[in-house]
C-alpha cells in the first residue's frame, strides 16, 4: 500500500457528529450530512471531505462527517466545530468500497506501521475524501487514511 509522512497544520472542520463505542452509525450520518453539506461556507477545499476521528477518554469514538473551513466560519445549527490539530501523519491511501475502511485501517496499525518501523501516536486521524472518491459502493473509489505517527 502505498504511504507516505506528513506533516499538517492545524485546521477546522464543521460537520455533524457521531459519538458511541462502535462505527457501526458512520454510514448513515454520511447519508445525513451529504444533503446538508452545501450549509458549511465557506469551504477551503471545494470537493473535498472529512470524516474527522477521535477516541474519547471514556472509550467512546467521536466522529465527524464535515468539510474543511476558516477558523471563524458560521456554525450551522445542529453541526459542530471540530480543531483538527497540527500533527505528523502517516497517510495510506484506501481503494475499495467505503465499508472496507476500518479493515484497510487495522491492517495499517497491525501490519503496515510495524513493517515501516512507525508507531501509531494518540490523536486525531482522518479520512480525506477528494475526487477519486466515486461513491461508497464503487471498488474503483479512492480515500486518504491520515494516521497519527511519531
């Protein structure tokens, strides 16, 4: 699998938000947020989604489906803000349908990390969604997996 180390600035998304112990709800607050989308303005990169991913301290997985937008943009009701912080990524890049994701993520934490002599750090990683992304039942669709690493 191609990768490669980056590191990135800080900056935010709005969205809608996912907080519980499974992804199991990810799917559907993509089918929700999708109609909703064009309400976050202004977008920094038109044509370009995240779907933001943090563990919470309690166990529970904090997820939002956003776009990237400056620091001061308006909240749109029901969405959140999330800070994506500036951290050093290990960036995978996913082929395949959207619900293979979580397998392609655990193979790059049990497999691919090691084998790069990289370790997962605590933090925040993302999966950035741009125009090789078809549609989330098309093989052909491509995803950036942004993996925290030190």
């Amino acid at each position: 699998m191609d990768h490669r180390i980056v590191s990135l600035p800080a900056f935010t998304v709005v969205g809608l938000e996912y907080i519980a112990r499974s992804p199991n709800g990810i799917g559907p607050l993509w089918e929700r947020f999708l109609p909703r989308e064009q309400e976050v303005a202004p977008n920094v990169e038109p044509g370009v989604a995240y779907g933001v991913c943090a563990a919470l301290p309690d166990g529970m997985l904090r997820y939002v489906a956003g776009l990237s937008v400056a620091d001061d943009a308006a909240l749109p009701e029901g969405m959140v803000k999330f800070r994506v912080p500036a951290q050093k990524y290990g960036v995978f890049t996913h082929r395949g349908v959207a619900r293979q994701i979580g397998e392609t993520i655990q193979t790059i934490h049990t497999r691919l990390l090691p084998k790069l002599g990289l370790r997962a750090q605590a933090g925040v990683g993302f999966e950035r969604y741009d125009e090789r992304f078809v549609a989330p039942d098309d093989p052909a669709s491509e995803t950036d997996l942004y993996i925290p690493v030190e």
